[in-house]
C-alpha cells in the first residue's frame, strides 16, 4: 500500500517538500493519545530477545533512526512511535543556519538512493537544546545528539564552535556524536585528520564532563566512507587511546561508483552525499576493518544502505552493536522498522547464538 502511495503521490513531490509532509504527519500522529497508542502497537512491537544495550544504555532493540531525518527534535516520539528504537537528532550545529539553496535533494529511486547535499539545516543549539529541555516523553527512547560545525566557522575555530554545541546540548543527550563527515560542509572532513581530530574529541568530551557532572555523556564520531584503509585504522586507534565510547560508520559517501545505468545521469552528476544501497557494500567494509581493529574495546554503529533484516544481521556480525537507517525509510515507509525487528528476531531463532550480543562481530572473529 505504501510502495503504491509513493509511486503515486510521495514520487512527484519535491523530496524536501515530501519529507517534511511526512514529518508533519507522524508528529501529529504522535500527539494525538489514542491514535498513538494504536500506530505504536501496530508498528512498534517489542522483541524482548532483541533487548540491546550499548554504551551502558538499554533499548528495545538495535535498530535506530540516524542523524539527518529529524534535525531540530521536533518528533522523537513519533519516530519512536514507528518503531525505531533509538533516535539520533541533528546534525546541530553552534549556531543556526540555513543550509545550501534548494533544490538540495533528490531521490534515485532504479538505484534506491537519496543524494543530498543539504548541508546542516538546523535551528542552531540554543534553540534545539531548549526544545529538548522542554520535552515531555510519550514513549521511551534513547535520544542521541549529533553535532557539527556552523559554516561560517573558520577551521581554526572549530573546536570551540563544536565545545559551545556541547555544552548546550549534553545536558539532554543520551549519548553525544561528532560529525566530521559530512561531504556537505565545506573542509569539514579534513577535520578527520588525527592531528585534527584528537584536539577536538578531546575538547568535546571535556565540555560534556564540565557541563554534565551528575553522569557521563558516552561519546562517539562518525566517519565517512571515503576515508583510505589506512585513515580508517588511525581513526579506530586514536578512538580507543582517547576511550571514546563508539564510532558510527559511515556517513554518506561523495563516490558515484556503479550508478548511471538505471538513475538519470543529470541526477548521479548532483553534488552532495549518496546514501542508500549503493553505499551498502562500503559501509560494510569499513565497519568490518573497524570492528577487526578494537574488537569489544570500542561500541560500532553501522548505518549506510541498510534496507532490510538480512542487513542488519549483516551488520550485526561484521560487529555492530546498533544499526541505523534513513534512506529505505522514504522507500519502505511506517512499517519498515516493524519489518527489520521481526526479521532479525527471526535470524536471532536460528543462529547458534543466544543473545544479539553473542552475535556481534562473529563472522569477523571467524577470520582473525
């Protein structure tokens, strides 16, 4: 019903446009009582072999929205209410901003993608912090907060934007994200660099300790695809000297490798981050060489072309602890998480493993 509603009416609507139609129904869905209280039952029912916990947080499950869907908190219970088991807001960033002009994205429906280049349209960390410090929670969920830099920052000045970001918003975070890996932002990901990347975890993290003194903030950073073999393991070795609590791999990535055959060529040329199944394969690898790097020293989040129960199971034995997706959400639609949780508890039944904790990273320690 909902593939046939796409086609028909979500396909001919500007991308933007009809994510934020979307948007608007599901936080409406979400504060009407009753009707909650069924979408949820629908949508959202609980596998308790599925229970996750990561970071010291418990959750439902081990399948989370990421960052980018919902970028000012404006409906984390609607996004629990549809079953996602942990939501990740933002990017924010220190101050508000507006984002690249429009139009910024586009669907690539034959190769099941999303190219954006939407470059962190937010409401800015002062009023996204007070909109979290206002929220009344319906349903139960793990909010993480993903932070990036304002544009009109200057490199030299990003450790203290990001510092500002997480002082404001820590107090209201389950767990905290860098994003350094947006392709959208520009010179953002040179802060990927150690040299560049130690000061500024460090700084945030600080801030988070400073700001929070009642408990701890877990702390991660997202990377991107791109990054070399070679980048990817300096990164997975400074996260475990710093005692970062996780990386989430990847971010969307700038290749355009194997598109073309079925998109409109005008399409794949658009600047910005591909997401979605093309970037499948990727992501992947980069969570493998992460997860045969820390081991358990470190939780991994896979997220980037993540469509179906199969792959999540993927992900969850190449070493995942959590899974996130976004892309399929435009394609699959409401019943898409409710889909991921029945299959991976059903793979859960039939593997020799007990739990979903024994699971992750089998099939890496099989080749170590």
């Amino acid at each position: 019903m909902y593939k046939l509603f796409f086609r028909l009416v979500f396909s001919r609507m500007d991308p933007e446009k009809a994510h934020h139609l979307a948007f608007r129904w599901i936080g409406l869905a979400a504060r009407i009582p009753v009707l909650r209280t069924f979408v949820a039952a629908a949508l959202a029912p609980r596998h308790k072999e599925l229970r996750t916990e990561a970071f010291g947080l418990r959750m439902h499950g081990p399948f989370g929205l990421a960052a980018g869907f919902d970028k000012n908190a404006v409906a984390v219970d609607g996004m629990a209410m549809v079953g996602f088991d942990h939501v990740e807001i933002g990017t924010v960033t220190g101050e508000a901003q507006p984002g690249n002009p429009k139009t910024r994205l586009f669907r690539l429906v034959s190769d099941r993608a999303l190219i954006n280049r939407m470059g962190f349209n937010n409401e800015g960390s002062l009023t996204v912090a007070a909109r979290l410090a206002s929220r009344e929670p319906v349903f139960r969920t793990v909010v993480g907060v993903n932070i990036g830099k304002t544009k009109a920052v200057p490199e030299a000045e990003a450790v203290a934007d990001y510092v500002k970001s997480a002082e404001r918003l820590a107090p209201y975070a389950d767990y905290l994200v860098v994003n350094v890996s947006s392709p959208n932002t520009p010179g953002l990901r040179d802060l990927q660099a150690t040299e560049a990347l130690r000061p500024l975890l460090s700084a945030v993290r600080e801030a988070a300790v400073r700001t929070v003194a009642h408990r701890r903030v877990p702390l991660l950073v997202k990377i991107a695809p791109d990054l070399a073999d070679e980048d990817v393991d300096a990164v997975a070795d400074l996260a475990v000297e710093l005692g970062l609590d996780g990386i989430i791999a990847t971010n969307t990535t700038i290749a355009r490798e194997g598109l073309g055959l079925t998109s409109p060529p005008t399409l794949v040329k658009e600047a910005g981050g591909l997401s979605g199944a093309p970037l499948k394969a990727r992501s992947l690898e980069v969570l493998r060489r992460l997860y045969a790097r820390v081991g358990d020293r470190i939780t991994l989040v896979g997220v980037g072309g993540v469509e179906t129960a199969e792959d999540a199971w993927e992900r969850i034995l190449a070493g995942a602890t959590l899974v996130q997706g976004y892309s399929a959400f435009v394609y699959e639609g409401p019943f898409w998480a409710r889909v991921i949780h029945k299959g991976l508890a059903a793979r859960l039944r039939t593997s020799p493993y007990a739990t979903l904790a024994d699971a992750v990273g089998a099939d890496v320690r099989k080749t170590v």
